[in-house]
C-alpha cells in the first residue's frame, strides 16, 4: 500500500493543495486522543474558491459532485497536514458533514455528497467508508457551493 496521502491521491490522477489556512478564529484541525476533527473545507482549485453558486440555481448536479469533490480533497490536505502525509495514520473515516449550498426546492444533497464519499473511499478503502451527514444551506463562505468537514481516527505514531 501507498505510504503517502498525497502518493495515492496522485495515484487517482489527483494532487493535493496545499492546506488551506482557516479563514477567521479557529484552527484547520484539532486532534483530541485518536480523534482528529477537521474544519470544513470549501471548494477550491489553485488556491481559490471554486464552483460558485446553488444547487438548483445556476449550478449542475455534475459540478456540484465536483465541488464536493474538490472540497474533499481540502479535508485531504488537512489530513496529510496533521499525519505528515502518512497514509497508514488514518485508521477510519469516521464521519463528514456535507453542507451544499442550495435552493428551497433541491432535494439531491445526498447524491451530491457523494462527490465526497467515493473520494474517501478511493483513497483509504473499506477505512475510508463513514456515516455522513448532507445538508442544504441558504449559502456558504465566499458563495462556494459545497463544504466538507470530517472526523477521522488515526493509528498511534
């Protein structure tokens, strides 16, 4: 197995940013015991926000599986911050908030959430697979369409 975060990601065809800062008065990530809590992480490509908008406004179901996608690479990042980018630190995934910016009447935050999901799974396997929450949002920081935060268990260093 890849030793690295980073290594697999690229594996997929995919390359980690570099972890984002928070953005007001918190921390990116907090490890309590095992336990390493994540800040939600919005959509971002080249440093800056990403696919802006709602759900069922101006954005597709496609770029709303992006935006999840891309915000679960943030979470990623995070990770690799917190492990050194030790692959074999993360024992599960143990839960992700999504939260999709989205009209009243969008009612697919689940399939968009999605977008998140598989990514965990292609990058940890069977650790990778969480309970999950998806829930719409009148809007998100700087007008982004999805945001991510995540617990995850780690193995001792």
């Amino acid at each position: 197995m890849t030793l690295s975060i980073s290594a697999r990601v690229a594996e997929l065809g995919l390359a980690l940013e570099s972890a984002a800062a928070p953005a007001a008065n918190y921390v990116a990530f907090v490890q309590e015991g095992n336990l390493l809590f994540i800040s939600g992480q919005i959509s971002r490509k080249d440093g800056q926000p990403a696919c802006l908008g709602r759900l069922g406004d101006n954005i597709s179901d496609e770029d709303g599986v992006q935006a999840a996608r891309l915000s679960a690479l943030g979470v990623l990042s995070q990770i690799a911050a917190a492990t050194g980018d030790r692959l074999d630190r993360v024992a599960r995934v143990v839960r992700l908030g999504v939260f999709v910016a989205s009209t009243p009447e969008f009612h697919r935050q689940s399939a968009i959430a999605n977008g998140a999901s598989d990514l965990m799974v292609q990058v940890f396997g069977e650790a990778g697979r969480h309970a999950r929450a998806a829930v719409g949002v009148a809007s998100l920081p700087s007008g982004v369409a999805v945001e991510v935060e995540a617990v995850i268990s780690l193995t001792h260093p």
